[in-house]
C-alpha cells in the first residue's frame, strides 16, 4: 500500500470508557496493523456504538499529522489508516 495524502482532518470513533486514556495516550492501534479513521463523522460514531456504551468522535488533525512526517494509507473502502494519532492532534467533537 502506497503512503498518500490525508484529508485535512479525520475521524475516529470508540467507547466513552477509552477517552481518558486516548486523551494521554493518543489512539492506539493496539491488537491492529493500524489505527483506523473515516473522513464521515457518521461512520466514526457508528464504529463508536460497536464499542460499546456512548460513542465519543475525536477529529484528528491529519494535515498537521501528515506535515510532521506521519504516513498515511488509504483502503480502497476509504477507510484511513495510520500507525498511531498521538494526543496533540485530536479533539474531541
């Protein structure tokens, strides 16, 4: 899979157990090959319900991610991938 150049922001969708540990932490990819983001807040929050209890949406400043050098790929479902998002470049929404 080739590195490409990420919307200006993404989203990631989880639990409201994990926020704590996502904001000191960042987005893991944990058990995963990468972590995995959406450009549709709509998908994020979906991803979040499978999680388990209230969906919480972070939005991840992927063009600030992409300019200090992190790589990003694409699927060809559009889902984004990376390594990691570490907690300066979320917000949750």
């Amino acid at each position: 899979m080739e590195c490409q150049i990420p919307p200006d922001v993404l989203y990631h969708g989880t639990s409201h157990h994990a926020v704590e540990s996502i904001m000191q932490m960042g987005i893991c990819k944990m058990s995963r090959h990468h972590v995995h983001l959406s450009t549709d807040i709509g998908k994020a929050r979906n991803v979040g319900k499978r999680r388990g209890g209230r969906p919480v949406i972070f939005a991840v400043d992927a063009a600030a991610m992409h300019a200090a050098g992190y790589n990003f790929y694409c699927t060809e479902n559009r889902v984004w991938l990376v390594d990691r998002v570490p907690p300066e470049y979320l917000v949750e929404v």
